[in-house]
C-alpha cells in the first residue's frame, strides 16, 4: 500500500471534525478552506457513519461517539430510496435489526413506487449495497431473497449495454444513456458485494466488464471523466470529483479485488491524479488547511455551457469533441461524506497492491 493510501485514513479522521456540527447531532452540507460549514446533510451523515463503523469494527480510534450520532442520525425521517438505503445500511451495521427488516421492506417498496427516470443507478446501487449488509448482518430469512431480486432487477434495468457501462436510468429519458460516473461506482459497489457475499458471479462479472470499459476512458493523468455515454466514450470530463479518485472508485475496485478481478491497478491511477498528477499539477489534499478540495472544474458560466454542447453532440452524432477542451479551475470546498466514504474504501484494508 502506497504512503498516500495509508494516509487517507487517518487524515479523514482528522478533517471530520471540522465539519460536524454538534448543535444538531449532524454533519455540515460542506466545508470551505477558512473553516467555514455550509447547512446540514442527513445523507451525508449516515455515509460518515457507515465509514466510521467500519474504521471503528477494524480497531480504529475515531473521534465520535457512534452510538450518540447513531441515535440522532437515525431520528431524522427519510423518504427517498438512496436515504431508506443508507439507513438500512447504517442499522445493519450497528446491529439494530428489527430496524433493518422494517427498513428492508420499505426500501424495496420505495424502489417499487420510483418513477423510473427518477431512479438512477446511485439509488439502485446504493440499495443493493445496504441489503447485502443486511444479509450479512443480519437474521432475517428473506434477506437472500430481496437482495436477489434487486439484483436480477438492476441487471435488467441498468445492465447490459454494448460499451459494459451501465445505464442511468431504467428508460424514458435522455439521461439513460448518458450515465454519470456515481452509477458506475455505486452498481459497481453493489454488484460486487453481491457475488462477494452470496457466491453468485453474476454481478460481480457485470462489475468487473463495466471497470474495464471506465478504464479505457480514464483520462491520461489518472482522472475519472463525470458523464459518459453508454455506446462507449465520453461527454463530459469536468468536473473531476476528488472522492471519485479516492473514495468511490476504490470501494468498487477493492470488492472487484476481492472476488479476484485484476482492479488494483485503476485505484493507483486514480490515486496519482489526487497527488497533483492531474491537469492543474495541484496535490488535492490540503493537510495545513485539513480539508480534501473537491474537484477540478470549468469555469462559470463556462461550465454549463459546455455540458450542454457536449450533451447535444453527444446525442445526435454520438460524439462529444469538446468534452477535455478548456481550463479547470479549483474547486475549494470540502464534503464530509468524502471522508467517509475513504473510510468504507480503505479502512482495515490490508493489501499491498496499491
């Protein structure tokens, strides 16, 4: 493991903290590099929890009180699949199971009544994540059984095209195959959990054919481009997420690992761009300032303008020619699920491939 890999998690130890806020028992919205925090984030409070647990269950010191904040995150009510999902994930983990069967039922309930071009690959990812921790976690006879069919359902929804990449959405809508790069990472994440914890290579094969498909489409200094098209290429690089880099990725690619695919590789090429490999020569962590800068962007009104030109293109020729075409500028905020999510990638890893 590279000396950058080893310490991402205790820097993100570090810089939660900073973004909490202990008036109401929940994590800020966002961080700037003054230290100043922006709202209050329910979602991004129960990533950071499902991180902390994990450092916490692999012998780590963490700087919270993890039933406290269980307690005061889970009083919050959810209504929409990804928030249900976290949930479920969360009380599977800290071993609240009449919580998660509950949770369980309605989270599939919620996936039933989505429309479906509301239903994006993050959800379903998301979802399928959270039931697999169930299934591990858990006792319940029919966890098995709901994870498989939302499984058999995000294969038939959102697998299968002819690049590997996934769809976005289930159809109905310009964006299906237009995929950002959070439903690679997250039906990724959750195929792979599946076959890793149920045995069956279905999904972790279908994982594996989409992480070789981002790879050819990995900008040259290690970057992950955000918008894709499902027919093969890309439609728009910016912005380039930090979390991607050291976050999300790494979550799929680790499991990939896991289940014996060839994924390390793509996790250290990520890791060199976090580093100051990347287009601005800029080393993306900031340990004075403790934060994590979250990503290299257009310049505004630039931004927007570009995206839509790219995505008309995109949908009548197939093609995106300015998709890498301009500056980027530095985006200087912080988010704390960012740091969580490092947590869920790395925390207790004990490999030597990166």
């Amino acid at each position: 493991m590279s000396e950058l890999a080893r310490s991402l998690v205790p820097f993100s130890l570090q810089i939660l903290p900073t973004m909490y806020r202990a008036d109401v028992g929940l994590f800020c919205e966002a961080r700037d590099r003054e230290g100043n925090q922006v709202g209050t984030s329910m979602r991004y409070t129960l990533m950071c929890l499902i991180g902390l647990r994990r450092a916490a269950d692999a012998g780590i010191a963490v700087p919270f009180d993890l039933e406290e904040l269980y307690d005061r995150a889970m009083a919050r009510p959810a209504e929409s699949i990804t928030d249900t999902a976290l949930r479920l994930w969360v009380s599977s983990l800290f071993g609240r199971f009449e919580a998660g069967r509950e949770l369980s039922v309605l989270l599939e309930q919620r996936i039933d009544n989505t429309p479906s071009d509301q239903r994006t690959g993050m959800h379903m990812g998301l979802a399928l994540a959270a039931l697999v921790a169930f299934g591990e976690h858990g006792r319940d006879p029919d966890a098995a059984g709901r994870a498989g069919r939302i499984r058999d359902r995000v294969i038939a929804e959102h697998g299968r095209s002819e690049s590997g990449l996934f769809f976005h959405t289930p159809g109905g809508t310009l964006r299906r195959t237009l995929p950002n790069f959070a439903t690679q990472a997250y039906l990724m994440h959750g195929l792979a959990r599946h076959t890793q914890w149920s045995g069956d290579a279905t999904g972790g094969d279908l994982a594996w054919g989409c992480a070789v498909a981002l790879s050819e489409l990995q900008r040259d200094d290690g970057g992950w481009p955000w918008i894709y098209r499902t027919s093969g290429g890309v439609v728009e690089d910016f912005e380039v997420y930090s979390v991607h880099q050291d976050g999300m990725a790494p979550m799929a690619f680790h499991v990939l690992v896991d289940i014996g695919k060839d994924a390390a590789p793509l996790v250290e090429r990520g890791l060199a761009w976090l580093a100051g490999d990347n287009q601005l020569g800029i080393d993306m962590i900031d340990r004075d300032r403790m934060l994590i800068y979250r990503s290299l962007r257009r310049p505004r009104p630039v931004d927007r303008i570009m995206l839509a030109v790219n995505t008309a293109s995109a949908s009548v020729s197939g093609r995106a020619p300015l998709h890498a075409v301009g500056s980027a500028r530095l985006n200087t905020t912080c988010r704390p699920y960012h740091a969580g999510w490092i947590l869920e990638a790395w925390a207790g890893r004990k490999t030597d491939a990166v």
